[in-house]
C-alpha cells in the first residue's frame, strides 16, 4: 500500500461525510480515517433518518458527483474557542478538540469543496485529478461504539473500498468472493470437519473424526519435528492455584482476564490455564540440574483457554479453547543462538511442507527507553543480534520492530501469508530473561555457581485451531494427502464390485492410509460427485475390467486419470504420504 | 476368606474390648466389626487416659492372656429395658439400642470369659481352641468419627491384623512391607516420573518426560486397539456451558461437585467437565445419521476434572485431573451383543499385553424394583442376557450382582489384579438406554422411522492416572520393554568409547528404540548401578571387545548377560516391543 494509497483513502472518507451532510443534514460526524482496504466514517443520526445498507448507492453517487468540484485541500490553523464555535452542537468533535487542546496540539481544520472538517491532515491534494470515480464504492453499514467503548453511544458506521483504481477494486472484491466461497465456516460443515452446540457454548468447537485428524496430524507432524530436534514431551492439567500466576507475575498483568474455577464444596480456588509457560517451569524445577543437562526442551499438545468475548467469536479462527502446540527451553546464555537457529529451521520446514510463505518480525527493545524491559541490557543487545544472525544465515524475508519486544525478552514472529495474500500471526519464538528468575530456577555451572536459565517459548503452528481455519481458507479444503481426512475413496461400479472395493480398502488401511469403501447404493456418476465433494484426494472406481486386471482406475483432485495396479496404488500413496506431497 | 475366620476376627474385636476395659475402666465401648484384614474396635476415651500406639503391645498381651478362659460364646435376648440398664452411662450403647427396638428386632447380649458385649452373633464358638494366639496382632491406632460422620465425637480406633494363622498373617505383613516398598510416590520420585507443585496444587500431578511417556504409550496402545475395532478420534473442550448437564441430567444429580467456571469480565459461566458423554452426544447430533450409518463409534484420550477433597488426594491414584480413555458408541439394539464383544475383548487383549488377571462384575438391574431404572423393561432384560452371553463366549471370571445397575442400565465393571493380589476396579462397559433420549439423538431407520440409538459408554484403562499408579506398584517399576520410558541404556567403559556408544544409541533412535548414552563421568561400576537403579530393561556396556565386533555386552533386568552384535540387537528390541514382550 503507497501513502498516496493511504491519502486517497482519507480523503474519500471526506468526501462520504460529505455526501452524508447534503442527504441528512441532521447527522453528527464524528471520526472517520482510512482502513487496510478503504476507509470508514462513524456518523451518528440521532434526530433524524439513518443511512443503510439500501442508502449507499445514492451516497457513491453523490461522491462522484462533488469528487470533480474537489480541486484542492486547504487547512487553516484555529483557536479551540473557534474550533468549539464552529462545532458547536457536535459533542462528538467538541470532545475531540478538547483532547487535542489539553495537549497542547494545535488544531487544524481541512477544507475541500464546500466541506469542511477538523483534521491532521494527509489527503490527495487534487482529490478530482488524483482519484478515479470507479475506484472506490462504499460497501456496507455497521454499527460502532463511540471509540470503540461499549459504555459510548452507538453510532453508524459506513465502511468503503478504495484502490488505485477499477482493476485494484475489481480484484480486491474478486478476493472477497473468493474468501466467502473458502470460508472455514462454511467448509467445515461440508466437509463434516467441526461442529459448535449450544449447550456447550460459543468459542467452543467440538471436532467430528475428520477435523480431529487433521488436528492429530498438524500435531503430530509438529511434535515430530520436535522431537527430532531433541524436545521431549510433558504433560501438566488445565487448570492451577492462582498462585503460579502471581509468581510468574502473569496475575497482576492479565488476572482479569483469567476464567476462575471454584469448587462448590471447599474453598479451593483455581484458574484454567490461559499459557503453558509457568506450569513447565515447575517440571524443570523438579529436580537439580547440571549446565550438562541444558538444554531442557520441554513440548506437549495442549489446550489452553482465554475469556474471549462472545461477540469476537466465529469459527476457529477465535476460539475460548486454544490448542497450542507449546514448547519452552531452558538453556544456558551461550546456547541461545544454536536454540533459536534449530526452533527456526524447524519453522522453515514446517511451513515449506504445508506449502505457505512467511515473514519474520524481529521485535526488539528500545534502547532509549530501557525502563520499559527487564533482564541485564548486555544479554538483551547479545540477544538480539544472534536473533539477527540467525534470520540472516535461514535467507528469512524480516524487519527489525525495535520498541516491540516483550518487557521480558526479543521475539521473532512468524507471519504466515495465505493464498490470498492474507498475513497470519501464528508461529512465534520469545527469548524470556525474566521468568526463570521469579520461578527460582536454577542450574549448577561448570563452576559450581548455582545460575540462572534463559527460557524460550516457541510454538510451529501457534493455536492449532486458528491454524487449522487459516489453512482450511488457504487450501479451500483441498488439504494435501498426508493431511486429508480420507486419503481416497474406492467406489464400487455396482454391488458385485463391492467385495473387491472392500478388500481394496482394507488393504489401503493396513498399510496406514485412510481408505473409505463406497457403497454401491445409488448411480455411480452421483457417488463420484459426492467423493468430489467432499474433496477426497483420489478417487478409485473398480469395475469389471479392474477387478480382473486387479487394478483401480484412479482420478486425482485435478481431474487426472490413471488405471494403476494395487501394487503400484499403494507405493504411490505410501511415498506421496510419506514425503509430505502439496 | 472364610466365614470361620470372619468369625474369628469378630471375636477378637470383643477380646481387644475385654482387654481395653481392664487397662481403662473408664472407656465407653461403641462398636467393633471384622474387617478384611482383621478387626478394629472403636473406644471413647474421654474422661481418663487414652490407648495409643505404645500401648497395643500390652492389650496384645492381655488379649493373649484372656483368650485361654474364653472357651464359650453364650448368649441371650434381652429386653429393651434391661439392656438399657446394663448400657447405663454409654450413650453410644443406648443409642444402638433404641434403634435396634425402633425397628422391633431382638437385642441380645454376647458373653465370653467374663466380658459381654452388645452384639447380633457371628463368633468363634471356642475361641480359646479355634484361634491361634500367634495368628494376630493389635496394627494401629487412628482417630474414627462415631459412625462416621464428622459431625459426631471423636473416637479412637484400635486396628488389628487376624489370619488363619502365624504363616498367613506374616505373608500378610510381608505384603504390606513390599506395598511400602512398591509405593508409586516413592518410585514415582526415583525414576523420575511425576512431579507435584505446591504452586500448582494437590491432586494435579505434572508429568515429567519419562512419565509423559508411560501415558502416552499407555494411552496409544489403548487408541490402537480401538482403532483396529473402528472407534474414530474425536475432540471435545474441557469445558461446557451447565445447560449440558441440565439437559443429560447430571446437573440435578452431581451439580455441586462440579468444577465451576466462571468469566471475569461477563457473565457467561461455564462447569469444567467431569466425564465426557454429554459432550460426545453433540458431535454425534452435528448430524443425521442413517441405521447404516450405526455403530457411529467415538474414542478420545481426554481429561476430566473431579473435585476430589484435598485430605484424600495423594499420589496418582486420586487425582483432580483424569485422563481417561473414553469412548462412546451409538449403536442400533440389535448391535448390542456384538459391540459389547468387541469392546471386552479389547479389555482381554489389553490386560493381557499388560500381564494383568481381572474378574468382572455384572452389574444388572433388581427387577422387583423397577422403579429405580428407567427405560423398557424388555430391552433391559434382553441386554443383561447379551451382556452375560458374552461373558460366557470370552470365559470371564464373572459375578452378577442383581441391584448394582446404574438407573440409566446395566454395566459390566472389571476389578484388574495387582501382583500384591489387589483389586483395582479399572475397566468398564455400561449400556445407556436414557442420555440419547434425553438429548433427542436419533437414526433413521430401515423402515424410515426416527429412532433413538443406544448408547455405550467404555474405558479400558479407566483413568490413566490412576491406572498407571496401580501399574507402577503392580510392575514394581520394572516396566516391560515396550512401555518403559528409557529401553536401553549404552554405557562407554572410558571416554575413548564414547563415540560407539553414541553411534549404536543413534542407530536404535533412528529405529525407534528409546536409547540413552551413558557419559564416561564416572567409574564404570557405578553408572551400571545407577542404570539398574533407574530400572532400564537393558543395559549394554561397550569397551574396546565390542568396539571391534561392532557389537555390545547386554544385560537385562534378571542379570542375564550376553554379547550380542548390533543387528541382533536391534532385532531384539524391536521385536520384544512390537510384540509387547511383557
């Protein structure tokens, strides 16, 4: 996205308030800026009509019509007391201009074509020259608190899209529709892959046999890299005395946000876990440990869970119950490079076989406020430039966001890109200074000091279920043959092909792959369709021909086809599982 | 145990008061049965001195003492009145006499020696000849409630051993030493399994790697067996908004022991979940089923939370955090028989691999009270008669016990045998005629009717925790190869012989083998100590002999040795733990 991007967005947030004055002259602007995609104004209609989604056509084409009278931006510099006359009756810039005053800002109001309004600037400067009328629309009405504050009132907001033109729009809205076709929602109720009830609640998926393979298998190729790499696994329950977090510090920090768990019958109080970090300390603590032992690489599958609020809640992409593929170190200072380097290759492998691109962000502490983290300043810099060695010597695609590290250690986060183009946070690795010394940890040096260990969180896939919705979207359920849930369908032409098809499958099974026997209950073009979609990697038909040549005419998910022997079946899907195959 | 020595251990509860009130005349006498090992007597001490554990030697003696004039039991009924009198000043006394009037039922006073005691019979009718004065002995002293609730008086507890005789009674202490010896805290500490944090909380054990092993393989040998009869994974939350439990009707009768859980920053509260069949019936409801579709069959290794009280949490035994190998199966009434088949010879198959005896428990409904059941009276009566024809097939150890059923059906429960010839009540398999109903499940049927499955709820280890604490006391720690967390130890004879260890300890990784090398840090003699210690199946020492046969000097954990080459020992291995070897 250019600035200039950014500008014209801004300034068709303008123009849309605007057009809102001349159709409702009753509305209160309030705040209206550029988006990712576009740009939105927050308007508040009280006392009059409302604009809805059935009122946008009539205001796009009022802005294309002011847009060629849009020749300039002026701005002005005012008083507060001139700002306040001017926006006198309008609480909501009335209350703006007094934050601005009371920080002794100066205040600026934007004019272009008739239309004034208090601002920062950055607009086109010829709105008229620099826009192309067909390369926005305003797209829908949503409702919104005044600053986002659900005690504020509630205002309208309409949102737009803006491009640099027709064909940016075009392929943006061409992404929108190609999204709602992939929604995970929609195809893990096709593909019979998860299901909410609500008697459980929201937030809260209930995975079928499908989904709960995929699960295992994301899992289990995530632990199996893992433990390749020298980590073993733990096991700790879901819940803990508030007591862990008040050492580790976590309860002052973020104890409201914790679910709580009483007992009915005694006074004991717990909260669910909402981070693995803290119980693991307690199974390095359980016995002495020796600078020979280090590193301690301890991973686990496990579930945590966080009090979303049910309203953020929708498929698995925000979740109350968080299945993470979790792992922490505890090293020594000098291993902290060969720690990061092999957590990294590990990444690198990951996402290569599940076919996704990422970038790295290297966040790190800001040296000129270093009242901000915690930890000897000395081991933060060190730190840090192996992080970046590291990022070098892997070729990772990264930028350095100095000032966002945590205040307890620099982190590398891992953005995930899907077919779309989309970003996704979802692997991530964190250098911890801090809470192997609130737990007391320790280790026996070489020279019989007892010291204290770095720690390090990493996690491939992050939470498993907000992965598992990216990759449902970026895959568009067509999900590699190692991860699919059924590997092939065997689909008998008619009843008396059902034995063969049977002893196929069964045979398929026997050498680990997820084969399922078509019953010969309906016409075999439907039975073909329904394998298709339930886009099941390879379909094989077994009739008269095949049964006899002992052999299935196979068909791929792009339309491939192929009359191959058992024998030569089983080889091909044994090795394309094996090898991980996109 | 017989009836005659039940006999004997009631009449040495009377002998132990006859003692106690000549050593403290004061004492009031409440009641005092035969247990399984002995006999205990609990006594009211107050208002004068109280026995302790100092003093059970003396009362010994003067059981010994008095046991040769008690060569008679005699008895008589007396009125309410009169015994009243002869219980004047003991309110426990009274108190059992008035209850014994209020039901109208005969008091008689028992009379041995010159002690008489309150009591319904059951004894030795010549003491002096039928009890052996070597065949028992006074074991403790504890704090018991009257009558067991802790609203009541405190009473002492006075414990005793009684066998047939000195030899069963010495056996019976010699078990009880080698229990102390096998106990799986102690060892749970020594080879390093499991962990407990006070931070954390009591009945929350955390698992260790070589613990998170033993569960794990526990729990995939369970999975597999499973798999092979086609049970499907599943994934659940560990928690549920209570309007699942309202409806299956667990609210109502456990809702005070649930967990409860609840938000902090809304109103949405939730139960942590006790047991898992609520929530599997909402996966089987995501949607319609056909009869073909039947048995629909979930599985999952999964954690629930019970609020077990602090006092009795100890150990892996009873736990907070249970995980358990649940399944569940929804099939058509016809599908009975040969699920519950299948799922009990799963429970053969796996105590078997496990070197385990059971019996089974047949747990059928009382038909003169059907009241306490719910569900058709005929297909209750057709399912205990599958049930027990297929206790028959499998040559079950069975008991039925009539009345034993839970209201919902009935129930097969099996009591594994530990080495110390104790009972654990592990597995079990329970028809369910009520939770589908309640939660409206259905299948259409041949005859495109609705109807509602039954359901089977199963578990074969039960609670891995707490099977693994049995199974720890059962093993001694002396796990087979296929489950012991480290099969193999290399030990170098010195630092030259390092690298050989660590190349055959990579070869048997690479072949899935849990191999450790030893380091040369110590004298040799000592590091085979503490690999013995650890209880490791094999040790292998390596020195310059076997460096050039390219081979190793084994020994197992009965101190069989032998030089075996590396390919024959990675035959082994893999071998013994494919096969299970026990």
């Amino acid at each position: 996205m250019t600035n200039s991007l950014d500008n014209q967005r801004h300034t068709l947030a303008h123009l849309l308030a605007a057009a809102v004055l001349e159709h409702y002259p009753h509305a209160k602007l309030t705040l209206g800026p550029a988006t990712g995609t576009g740009f939105y104004y927050d308007v508040d209609f009280t006392g009059g009509a409302a604009a809805g989604d059935d009122d946008l056509k009539r205001l796009e084409s009022t802005m294309r019509r002011l847009l060629p009278t849009w020749t300039s931006f002026t701005h002005e510099t005012v008083t507060a007391e001139a700002a306040r006359d001017r926006f006198a009756g309008n609480p909501y810039k009335l209350e703006l201009i007094d934050e601005i005053s009371a920080r002794g800002e100066t205040i600026t109001l934007y004019t272009a074509g008739t239309f004034t309004d208090l601002c920062r600037g950055g607009h086109s400067e010829n709105p008229a020259a620099e826009i192309a009328p067909d390369s926005f629309q305003l797209e829908k009405v949503a409702g919104a608190y005044w600053r986002g504050n659900e005690k504020n009132a509630m205002l309208t907001r309409i949102y737009g899209l803006a491009f640099e033109g027709k064909a940016e729009l075009d392929a943006h809205q061409a992404r929108l529709a190609e999204a709602k076709e992939r929604d995970h929602r929609k195809l893990g109720r096709e593909l019979d892959l998860f299901t909410f009830s609500e008697l459980v609640g929201s937030g809260l998926p209930l995975y079928t046999p499908r989904g709960t393979i995929l699960r295992e298998e994301l899992g289990g190729f995530s632990e199996s890299l893992q433990r390749a790499a020298g980590f073993e696994k733990v096991w700790i329950p879901h819940i803990t005395k508030i007591d862990l977090y008040k050492t580790s510090g976590h309860w002052d920090k973020f104890g409201h946000e914790l679910f709580l768990v009483t007992s009915q019958e005694s006074s004991d109080s717990f909260a669910l876990k909402p981070m693995n970090c803290p119980h693991h300390t307690q199974v390095y603590a359980s016995k002495p440990r020796s600078y020979r032992d280090l590193p301690v690489r301890y991973m686990e599958t496990t579930t945590c869970y966080r009090d979303e609020k049910t309203g953020e809640l929708g498929g698995l992409t925000r979740v109350r119950s968080l299945t993470q593929d979790d792992a922490h170190v505890f090293c020594r200072p000098d291993q902290i490079e060969d720690e990061f380097r092999a957590i990294m290759q590990m990444i690198k492998t990951m996402y290569g076989a599940l076919g996704m691109q990422f970038t790295a962000r290297l966040s790190y502490h800001d040296p000129e406020a270093k009242e901000n983290y915690l930890g000897d300043e000395a081991l933060w810099q060190e730190a840090e430039e192996k992080i970046e060695a590291v990022a070098k010597q892997l070729g990772l695609d990264y930028v350095i966001a100095r000032g966002e590290a945590a205040f307890y250690g620099p982190k590398i986060d891992i953005m995930v890109i899907d077919a779309l183009g989309r970003e996704w946070q979802c692997a991530t690795e964190q250098l911890d200074f801090v809470q192997p010394e609130r737990f007391g940890l320790t280790y026996t040096d070489k020279d019989g000091q007892k010291k204290t260990p770095v720690m390090i969180h990493k996690a491939l896939l992050g939470t498993i279920d907000r992965f598992l919705g990216v990759y449902i979207e970026h895959t568009n359920g067509r999900f590699p043959l190692w991860l699919a849930p059924e590997q092939i369908r065997i689909i008998p032409v008619s009843e008396q092909h059902l034995p063969f098809a049977e002893a196929v499958t069964n045979h398929l099974k026997s050498r680990g792959v997820r084969a399922e026997a078509a019953l010969a209950d309906d016409s075999l073009g439907k039975r073909i369709r329904a394998a298709k979609q339930m886009k099941v990697p390879y379909v094989a038909v077994v009739g008269d021909k095949e049964v006899e040549a002992n052999a299935v005419a196979l068909e791929n998910r792009d339309g491939e086809k192929d009359t191959v022997s058992i024998d030569a079946l089983i080889e091909r899907l044994t090795t394309e599982i094996s090898e991980k195959h996109l």
